[in-house]
C-alpha cells in the first residue's frame, strides 16, 4: 500500500520538530540583572585556551595554558593569538577580561550566547560577533554557533562555545607552517582569516537546501502528499532562520570592510570586502530559495485543487452515466399493470438498447472533452 | 465526542475577545482643546511619589512625599530620582511641572496616555517615553503600560500608568545596596538602568509567543480544526501589535545612543547601544514569528484543501462503487415478460458473480491508486 | 427565513457604492490651459471672508467684509486671519490674491481642489494644502475637504471648500476669549492651531473604522456571508483612501516641524513636532487596519473553505449509508426464479439485520472520526 | 440563453489581446552596433520640421522648412523652438544633430525610440525624454508615444515619433497670440509648458481606467463570470504599463524642479516642481487602482468559492432528501415472500407517511440552518 | 485522445529540469583554502590568448601568443587588448597576473567562476566582473558565462570562460577596420564597447521570455492543464535567476558611470551612463515580467476553480434531474398489495407526466440560472 512510507516520513518529520525553538533563540537576560554580568550556563563545556604567538621568524604554541600566563606574551614585536573554547569557566573568563581591560557589556556579549551577530568598537577593541552553521548531525536541518572576535592593538581573542575539531584548525596550520603571508601580516589579517574560514562553513550547507528544495520541486510536481506542505513549511522556517543568521553579519562585516578602526589596516581591508562579497552571495542563495520555496507552496496549492478536480471529474462520470440508467431500470420494476412494452417481445433487448445508447453518447460527450484522461492520471506520476 | 471540547475553546477564544481594541489604542484628544491640556482619566490610580536622592557616599530615601518638597533635592553634588506611580491626581502632576519648568506639550505627552514612543529634546530636558509589556492575568495576550522618563541635569523623573510592584524594584534595589556602578554616574545611567529594565519584560512576553505558535504548528499539522484559523488570525494580530510597541522604540533608543545630546555621557551611550542590540532582537524575533504565522495561514489553508480532498474521495470510492452494482440489480428487477436469465438455474448466482467482479475491479483500481489510505487518515492524525 | 436581512443588507451596501470614485480624485486640469488658471466650480458655494486681527491687548473681528478692505488690516504689530469659506467667487479670490502678492501656481492649487496634501515654499509666502474628513452623512464612510493656509509675514489666509460649521470655531473663541498663548504669539502658532485642529477630525473617523473591523471579526468568525467579502473590500478601499490623504501630509508636516522657515519660529516648531507626532500614530493605525483587513480576507477564505468542507461531508455520510443500504435492497428486488432466501421465512429480517449492520457500522466510522459535528455545527454559529 | 453575450465579450478580450507586448517593449539594439548608431525604422513617417522663432515683442513661424536653414534663427535675442515630427528620415534628423553640436549618444536616444523617459544633462543641452499617452483607438488599452526634448540655450527642439494634431498645438497658439507670459521667457519655461501638456493626457486615460476598475467592482460582485478574471488581469496588465510610463518621468522631473542645471532659470523651478507634483498624484493614483485591482482578484476567488459552496448546498440538499427516500421504496420493492405490511391495507399509506416524515424534517433541518437561500440566489444577483 | 501530447509535453519539462541548480550556483571556496589561491576547473578549456595593440594609426594583432611576451606591448603611446579565453591553463593566467602585478585576490576573481558581477578599485587596476547570457542549446532557458575586465592605465585584460565565436567580434572588426571612435581613445572606451556589446545578448534572451510569457498567458486563459503551472513555475524561476544576474551588474556599472576613477575619462563615462540606461531597462522588463508570471498563477488558480465549479454543476444538473425521477418510479416498484393507480388504466401515463413536469421544472430553474453554459463550455476553449 503506498501510504505506508508515509508513516515513518511523518516520524521522521515530526522527529525534526523537537526542537524548533533553536533556530529563534537569543541570549534572555535575567530581569534586574546588573550590566555586564555573565550567565555561564552551567552545561556548557570548561573553557580551554590555546595560545600561538607568532611573527614572521619566530613561533611559539601553547595549548590547555593558565588564562593568567597570558600577558607574559603581550610585546610588540609578536602577534598572541588566545583561542578559547568552551564559555562554562567563569573565573578564566574574567581573568582574561582584566587582563585585556576588556569593557564588561563587551564581555557579557561574548559570553551570553546567543547574541545577534555584530561589530562594536570599544576604542581599545574591536568586538567581531559572528555565527557559524554546521549539518545538524541528527536531522536534515543545521545548528549554530557563536564565534566571537576581540581584536586588540597585538592580539586577538576568540571564543567558541564548544571545543570542536573546528574550521580554525587550517589557519592554525597554515600558521605554523608559515604558508602564505599570515606570518607577516598583524592580527586584523588573521581575524580575516578566521572570519572566512567561518564563512567556509555556510556553503555546504546552503547547498544541501538547494538541494532539498530540488527534491520539494521534483515531489511537488510527481507525487505531491499531505506531507509535502509540511517539508516546504520546515524549510522556509530553516531559510529563515539562515537567513537571520546571515543578514547582521552583512552589516557587521561591511563595517569591518569600510569603516575606518585604526586597528584595521588599509591593506587588510580589501580582504574583508572579499569577505563581504562572499556574505552578498550566500544572502542572495537564501533570498532566492527563499522565493523558490514561496512559490512552490503556490504550486502544491494548484496540485490539491488539480487532484480536486480529478476526483470530482470522475464522481460525475461514474454518476452522470448511471444514475440516468438506474431511473430507466426502475421504470420498467414498476408495477402498473398496464404497461406498455413489458410483454413487447424485443422489450427487454429494446431497453437495453436505449441504455446503451444513453451511455454511449455520455461516454462520447466525457471523451471528446478529454475528460477520460483522469483514469490514467490521477496519482499516477 | 471529539468536538465537545472544541466548544470550551471556542468560548475562550469568544473570552479572549472582549477587549481587542486594547491593543490599537492612541490617545484621542478633545477636538478644539488647548495645546498642552491635561486630561485626567479619572478612573486613574491617584499619583504616588517616591524619591531616591543619590551620590556616591550619601542616600535618602522618601516615599510618600509632598511634591512641592522636592525641589528642596535639587543640589549639584547628587542625582535624584523622583518617580511617580499614577496619573490621576492633576495637582501633584501640575506641580511637578512648575517645579522642573516642563514644557506643556512634554507634561501633555506623558499624563495622556497611551502615546507612541519617542525621544523628544525640549533642550532642558528630554522626554524618553517607552512602553512595557506584560502577560495579561485574564487570558494569552499580554497588556502594556506606558513609563515616561523626564532626563533633567541632575534629575530624573520617571511616570508609570499604574502602582504596580514593578521591575524598578530591583534597580531600586541596587543603588540602596551600592551595587555596581549606579551611584557613581548621573541620571544617564541611571535612565539606561531603567530603560534596560524595562525591555526585559519583553523576553519573557515573546518566549509566550513563540511557544503559542508552536503550539499552532502542532495544531495545524495534526488536528487543524475550524478555530485554529481563528487563533492564527489571533496571534498575528498580537503579534502586530508588539510590533507597534517595539518599532518607535528602536528609533527612540537609537537617537539616544547615537545622537549627542548634552545631557547624556558619552561613555553612558556605549550602554544604550546595548539596549538598542536588545530592542534590535527583540524586533528581528517578533518579524520572525509574524513571518511564520503568516506562512501558517498557507499550511492551514492547505491542510483543509486536502481534507475536502480526502472527503470527496470517500464519496466517490463509495458511489462508484455502489451506484454500477444498483444499476445492476435494478436491470433485474424490471418486469419484462421476457427477459433472458430470469428463469435460468445460476441467474442469480451468474449475476453476483458480475457484481463482485466489477466491485472488485473498482476496488483495484482505487486500491492501486493509494485511495484507500483515505479509510485510515481522514481526521486520525 | 435567515437570509432575508442579507437581501436588505445587500440594498445597504449597494446604496454605499453609488459614488465609490470620490475617494480617489484629483482635480484634473483643462488640457493646454495657461498655468496659474483658476477652475470656478459653478456648484461652489459664493465665498464669504471673515477676518479676525489681533494682538495681544486688542481684537477686531469682521465677517463678510469685502476683499478689497482687506488691505487696510496689514500692519506689523497685529496677526490677521483671513478665512475664506467657499471657493466660488472668482473675483474675491483673485482679489486676494492680487493684494497678498500670491503667486499665480499658489492660488491655482488653492482653488483647483481636490489637490494632494503638501507644503510649498513661494518665499514670500508658505503654502500648506492640508485634507480634513468628517464622517459621511449618508453612509459608512467618510468625505474629506480641502483646507489651504497660505501663511505670510503678518497674516495668515485660510481657505475652505464649504463655509461648515467647522472644528475652527474652538479656535477662533480661543482667539476672542484670550485663552492661552495665541494673543502672544504670530500667525505660524495660529497656523498650528488650525493644523492641530483640522486632525482633531481623524481621530472618531478612525475609531469608527476601529469598530467596523471589530464586526466584520465578529462577522467573519460566527456568521460568514456572501456580503462580507464586499464589507470587507470596501473596507479595504476606504482605509485606502484614508492613507492616501494622511501620507502626504505626513511629509508635508515634517517639513513644517524641520525645515527652517523664517516664516515659522523656533518655539512653533516645537508644537509642529507635536503635530508630526499626532500624524504618525494616525498613519500607524490606518496601516494596522489594512493589514488586519487584508489578513480577515484569509480568515474569510478559510472560512468559506471550512463551509464547503462541511457542506460535502454531509452529502459523503448521507450517500455512504444510504447507497450501500440502496443497493443490497435492490438485489432482494431482482425477479430471478430461483433466489435463495427470499421464500425464507426471516429472510426479510435477516436482511433488515444485514442492513442495520451496515448502517450501524458506517456510523460507527463516521462518529469516531468526528464527522456528526457537522449536523451540529453547519451554519449556527 | 444567457451566455451568448459572453462569446462576443470573449471574442472583444480576444482581439485587445493581439498586440500585448506593445506595452512592455524598449528599443533592441543591433548587436554589435556603433553607439551612437541611428535605427531608422523605415516604417516611421518622414520627419516634418516646424519653427517658432520668438521674443517678447516679435515672431518668426515657419512650417515645412529645410533643416539646413535652422541655424539662421539663431541669435541670443530671440527664442526658437524647432519641432520635429516624424523620425522617418535620417538626413533631416543628422543636419539637426550636426547644426546644434548634438552628442551622439543624446540623437541616439531621440531616434531609437521606445526609450525609458529619463533626463540627461550633456552640458550643453539637457536632453529630456518623456512618454505621453492617448485612448488607444482600437480597443479599452492606451497607446503612448515618446516625445523628447532638447534644451540649447536659446533653443528648444522637440521630437516626435508621429505628426498628429497633437497636444502641443494649444501651446503653439498661446505664443502666436501672446498669452500668459511664454514671450517673456525663455525655452526653459517653453519646456515646462509642453511638459505640462504632455502630463495633461495621462488624466482623461486614467479616469477611463477608474471606470474600468468600477465597472469590475460591479461585475465581480453581481455577475461574476469566467472572463473577469481575463479582463482584471488585463486590466492590471495595462496598469503596470501605465506604472512604467509614470514612474522614470517622475524621477526625470524630480530633476527638473530641483538640481540646479544653468539652462533652467530658478523661476522656473518652481513650475517644474507643480509638473511634479501632478506626476505624484498621478502615480499615486496608478498604484491606488493597482492596489484595489489586486485585491478585487481576492474578491473574485472569494465569489467563485462562494459559487462552489451554493452548487455543492443543492446537490447535497437534493441528495440528502431523495437518497433516503428511495432507499424506503427499495425496501417494499424487495421480493421477500414473507414481509409485514404489504399486505396490510393501509401500508402503503404509512409508508408514505414515513416518507415524509423523512422528508419533512430533512427540509426541516435545512431551513433551520437557511440553505434555502441557495434556491433564491444561486446566479440571481 | 487530448491528452496525449500532454505525455511529451511532461517529457520536455521533465529534460529541463536536469540541471536546474545551473542557475543558482556560486563559486564555492575549499574550506580553509588560502585567500587568493585559483581553483582551476579540470574541465575547462585551456586558456587561448589574442592580443590587439593599435593606437589611431597603427595596429598589431596576434592570435595565440604566449604570455610572457605580452609585456613587451607595454608602451605608453598605444593601447593593448589582452583577451583571454578559456580558464583552463592556471601557468598561463599566473604568468599574466605577474606581469600586470594583478592583486591575489582579483586573479581569484577572475578564475573562480561564477562570482557575482561587481566592480572592485584596486587602485592600479579596476576589475569588472559581469555575466554575459545567451539562449540554452537544448532547452527554452539560458546560459550565462562570466566575463571579466581588467583595467589598467594602458591596457585592457579580458578573461571569457569559453572560447565562443563570441559577440566581441564585432568590437575585434571595428578596430581592425578603424571605424568610430575607438582607435583614438584609451582602454576604458574599448571597455565600454565590450560592455555594451554583453549587454546586447540580454535583449533576444528576453524577448523570448516575453514570448514564453505570452504563450502561457493564453494557455492560462484557453486550455489550463495540469503542466501550465509547472511552466509558470519554471519560467518564473529562470526570470529570478536572470534577475540575479542583471540586479548586481546595475550596481557595478553605476560605479562605472558615475564614482571618478582614474582610470576612466569624464568623457568615457557619458557612454556608461548609456550602459547604465540600457540595463536599467533590463531590469524594468524582467521585474514586469516577474510581476506578470505572478498574477498569472492568480489566473491559474481562478481557471481551475472554475473548472471544479463547471465539472460540479454538471454533477448537480445530473443528479438533482435523475435522483426524484427515481425516487417516484421507485414508489411504483413498492409490493404493496393496495396501492392506489397501479390498476388504473392511466396509471402509469400520468406517472410518466408527472416525472416529465419535475424533470421539466427542474431543467427550467437550472436553464433559467443557466447552468447549461457548463455543456457547451466545460473543456471547449
């Protein structure tokens, strides 16, 4: 029976449904809570640091550090870059907070997660809030995370919310094999680097939407079910939700792209208008499947009155045939006792006659306006 | 019976709109009256006066006080702030209005309520007029009251609609206990302490929303009856209206983090941008969920395109297959005399085999077409 | 029978249609006529002028005085208010305009009504074209009128189109009594005064469109007819006009309360912003209203859907029961010879038991799935 | 019977439908072309050439002269306007080009007509492109027609695609005759005058599209039938056309009025700025009529589902009476040898009692919930 | 049968749908690649190089040269056109970028396609990206390539994705043959051209859109299958897609025409403006287009529901006639021994006359209401 797969499409559907509210969530402050407090979630991971400290004929790594050691490798001479991973430490984060003379609502956005993606300029430092996406592992949808950049004079700061086997692992290496001109360049290229390497991330899975939505067309058009809406609608939701992920980062790297912060040099500069092409590029993918996904519900509206239409059309060829025949049967069960016809030799093959005749020119009047073609199509592609 | 408690609902739903103008409301002035006119709503709470006067070592504290003492307050070296619950006694409202030398048109703004929120510059003072909501006690929605905030040179005054035990206590708290930065700053910061307050009744107003429109995705997907259009209807319109309170907001709090305006620090404005990356959030989760209650028109509109579908379906499996059989058995009920089969031995027998033959090619037919899945979903799931 | 209030309904909303293209005119000049050409409407009523000159200790007051003496008021130490009521009189008209130095265009849109709401700048003088509406006498609707201020040195003329009982009369006893600062200040606060006035009229218009949208809710949830779509357009269309009227004037106040006119004084533009605020939250209802109109257009579709959807599960559970039971009383029917049964003494009832089972069984199905709502439900609320 | 008048009105939609792409086309370059590149379309009617040549005290008029004799007309004193009709012919049209210093690409944009309407400043001329419509003669549509402008400094050439009694005649006459004050100007008030009566023709086309539209507020709501939905389409096709026409011209003159070119004197700016004005209101009133087009088509879905609905109602009402009904007499028409009642002398009576009984309180319950309105209404009004 | 070449119709959609992300794909980046690093396509062609260099009286041209002997063209008095087609030999192209000291990141540009059009200042040198579309060999769509320009002080570099007999060639005529202007200036003219003639390929591509959109229109209007909508929804899609490619390019080129460059003389950037003119027309056609497709899917909509009406009115018709005939002949099939008229010798005439009088009254309402339109309309046109 065909409707069967449909069973466990449902619970595959409603198993993505579990947890909808992640796509829309922001960090929700307790109310009367001072400015510049840190929420740690008490699930999140420990925060682990992993330094490199770096310029163009020296090297120095250093991972699982103590948070305090840090500024013994703040000097002019090198860039110190401090990864963070995992936002559950409060003491290593306010140890870091001193030791940079990081602003306290610049430090609550970095750690109240999720924040909205943006850049503020705190004089001293740049804060660079972003968000990077991922393949859900447990559905067909996507997760996200926050990355925060703080860029000082010599130094970056990066936060992560989990200690994952990350995108930043190629800057790392390209770092340490002192590929390209990362080694010579300050920390405003390497947060460039960081930032598109973030970016990376989104083209995977922007394409497995294109090709869901591929998928939606095809079902749509050959076998469109009661399901069908429901994916369409969990789509729109996904892009949606994508799409607010990537529309402050717009603006928030335009400001990086134009403005000019002293902490940013000219020459790096054009590397992060590249960035922002990049970012007009996903936007103008979401916007468009976006649109495509619009339409499409338009398209699955005209297959259901379509499939109407076919279903009706064959009740009215089925009754509009014998219901005229019926009545000429029940005349002739009727029981006058005159009448004419009945004791007619031929009156039985002259009925039956009539029938045919009746049918037969319903039948003519259905197929020359095609109207037959319902046997052979309705659900069949 | 399953619909009984469709009833109840519906007579909550019939509740919940007793009062739906609530949500649209401005202030409508007398025609003709003078510019500057106070009108008193008289079912107002009479006006209640708290004083807070502040600096960094020294705290007094009034409640209940006469308002022509407060000028008494007024000194350089603190920061007082004068906040009165209530908007129904004119003549303490009209002294306070003496006493700060308010412009008419500013004293008008903040005792006829509702106004849109704004941010008004009237050069002594600046008028911050703001709108709080929270969850309604009698049904889903939620009501809103307006706060109006006078930002003077060394005071502030603030006005609430209602005495009610509000989210000022704990900022109230906090310069009482010396926490944090409050009693070393001026009433800027102590505005912004107040502003930041008040948007967080937003979050939990909102996280409402999002779950009511879960609630309706569940709904429509599983069980769409003929009140869930209703409440789609319902919580778009709600939507609508917290999107009126927050949008004038945003702008009113961006000039206040970006326009220079005297009376605000500049090192106060990097906390009001804060509060404008909230309102900013705020806004983009309210656009969010009118985005997809909209779309859930759409799959409602569907979800009930596909139940005529699937009722018509049952009528036309039944009727096609019973209306050929009833012509059958008619034929053999007419009365010719002669009719061939009538007076043979398998007549009958001969016949049914007929009748189950083409009942049996019809239920082939359906059968192979997947219509039968209608006998098992039609208002099961 | 229920539906005869629809007929008389029907007579009222039709009645309401007979001059629907009032509400979108322009005044449409002659091709090729010489710009500055003045078109006398002949069923213009005469104009009749009435002049009011004032400073702060004294007042002089006339009504239907000549045009011509009009002159003799301009001295710099009074404001004088010239209302001309009536647009009829081409030679009052030109005569004024002759006196005041109008500029050609300037009186052309004064008198060539209906003109789109605006502000213009003739440097010797300010244009301001503003729309007033008042409920209609004769239906739902409202009907709106041209007031043109044309605000000099030391004079301020207004005209109208009809010589009304009109929202200036507050005004003008304003004026006589010495009531507030109009006596102190020129004829920009007095301008304000009469703009403050003329949107005074928005407001009850408004709130009756507030209350026909609360019943077209009402109508559309509980008692949904063919007519309601039609209330619904031409509620629809009417909010429509009304924004058309208010979004001009919208930019036109803006540019009273920023721009720097040396006509208008600082302090005036203080109370303009007022205006500019009043505006806004009139242009933020109309807005409201539309989209919860076009949004009670989906609830209507869905509803009708709803109706249909019942309508057919009627028929369905009415044809399922009684075609099958139709069917097996037409076999015991057939005049074969040789039918088991039919000579068996039960035969008649075990059939009926047969009958009942099928029935019952039909029943069964269609109770669980909830369907008998529909005998309950069809049309009773 | 009344649908024959439909096949005439399908055949009048047919034939407005043979030249739709007349509305949304623009001039296709040659690939490959040099710019600058005359595309003489050698159907156009040969170029007629008529000159003006006038100052305050003195005129020059002569038609059907030689292109090369233009430039004797030029002297600083006088004012002359040359108007060519036709684009026919590339000689004529290259003197022109060469006599006056015209820029390639400006002659260009004159000749490869259709253009979009836009203003270019090359310096020495200001090259205005604009499109003035008319009724279409044929069918319900308009028609338009590309007229350009070339401002010189004591200059204006005007080019037309066709010599017809055009709408610059009254301009014409009103020089000959000295009215207003064009005698005194210069060709830049000679610009604003034929500006202003190209604008003139959009009025009488746009208020036989207001008719229009009511014409199908009426049919949709009392008569709707197959074609309406052609002809509101249709309508919002020649809409959008109109729109298209409307809104580059608006930009164009926005120019006009404002930016300071030295070929047009600041007096007359502001009579540019009233051109502006009218092409607001009339784009206000195109998107007003498109606005209610499209909802009109929500209306017209509304109706057919309202159609639906009644059709359904009859056929259920019918069913739901006869189908029970019929059923009854089956059970007395079966053959049983033993059944109570028909041999019982009043058994037939009861029978039919019952029958109508059944009958009775089915037409009963249908009254009740008022579906008879259907017999009353079903395609009367 | 009608629907048969429905059958190959579904087929030809069915091809072209093979490739249908074709339109909507970006250069994807490998994650964590280097900025700047070319990812040379293993299937592109290999890179072919043609040089022009001429100056107004002389020209060298040489066809596939090598690289390394391009800079020796470098003089200051002549103007050199490097076209390179194919992006297949990654030596060739970082041959060419050293010798041009082209930046990292435009050689990324260049190579990696498709990239979105855009113009980006690289102070030495202006890269212009556009996209060129032609009509799709095997299918109604288009094809689109991107072409890139580089601008330098006396040289022009062009990188084509293919090595087509290309619309430069009539750019490649006109210099060979020195016609126009284009062997007297500099390389930005040349870059106009070349633009220009790009442009040229857009305006057959959407001619036949507006063909295509023409054909459905009536097909919409005459003869709505179950495909239209997939036709709608495909061309609606390709429109989005063109719509994309053309919106960016508008942007690069008002860069072009209006910032000052170095690069490009005042004089050059009149004949940009024309570019710009011609592309806003572009966008003007396909936007109409877009909003043309779309109320087209209204019209859709509304045939199909008219369809479901007429196949439903002929179902009411049939069974409102029959359903009572049978009825009353089923009451003179009844058994009952005393039953009045079935000995009656008339009995069975007057029983025919009756059945003729509801018949006939029934045919009469629904002639009256005329429903019979269904029988001569239903599939006909």
């Amino acid at each position: 029976m065909p409707d069967l797969p449909l069973d466990s499409e449902a619970t595959a559907v409603a198993d993505a449904k579990h947890e909808p509210d992640d796509y829309f969530k922001y960090f929700q402050e307790q109310p009367g809570s001072e400015p510049g407090t840190l929420s740690i979630d008490p699930d999140a991971p420990p925060s682990q640091i992993a330094l490199i400290d770096y310029n163009s004929h020296q090297l120095a790594q250093t991972s699982e550090m103590e948070a305090e050691s840090f500024s013994s490798y703040f000097h002019a001479d090198s860039v110190s870059w401090l990864d963070v991973q995992g936002l559950g430490s409060e003491d290593i984060l306010l140890t870091i907070g001193e030791l940079c003379h990081l602003h306290p609502l610049l430090l609550e956005d970095v750690v109240n997660v999720p924040q909205r993606p943006k850049v503020q300029d705190y004089n001293e430092h740049l804060l660079v809030v972003m968000r990077m996406v991922m393949p859900h592992p447990d559905h067909d949808g996507f997760r996200s995370e926050q990355i925060s950049f703080v860029l000082g004079d010599r130094y970056l700061l990066t936060f992560q919310e989990e200690p994952l086997d990350d995108c930043f692992t190629a800057v790392r290496q390209r770092i340490c094999e002192n590929r390209g001109k990362v080694r010579q360049l300050g920390p405003d290229y390497l947060t460039y680097l960081l930032v598109d390497a973030a970016l990376d991330g989104y083209f995977p899975v922007l394409e497995a939407y294109g090709d869901r939505l591929g998928d939606l067309e095809e079902e749509v058009t050959h076998n469109p079910s009661r399901h069908t809406i429901k994916k369409i609608y969990q789509l729109r939701r996904e892009l949606l939700a994508l799409r607010r992920a990537l529309w402050p980062q717009r603006s928030a790297i335009n400001i990086l792209s134009s403005d000019r912060s002293p902490l940013i040099d000219r020459d790096v500069q054009i590397y992060f208008r590249d960035c922002y092409d990049r970012l007009i590029q996903l936007l103008d993918l979401v916007e468009t499947y976006r649109e495509l996904a619009a339409s499409l519900m338009d398209v699955y509206m005209s297959a259901m009155s379509n499939k109407v239409n076919e279903i009706v059309s064959l009740l009215t060829i089925v009754s509009s045939i014998f219901i005229p025949l019926t009545f000429i049967v029940g005349v002739y069960g009727m029981n006058f006792e005159q009448m004419p016809g009945l004791s007619w030799r031929w009156g039985y093959w002259a009925c039956c006659g009539v029938m045919l005749l009746v049918a037969g020119s319903m039948l003519t009047f259905f197929w020359r306006r095609g109207w037959f073609a319902v046997f052979s199509f309705v659900n069949r592609d």
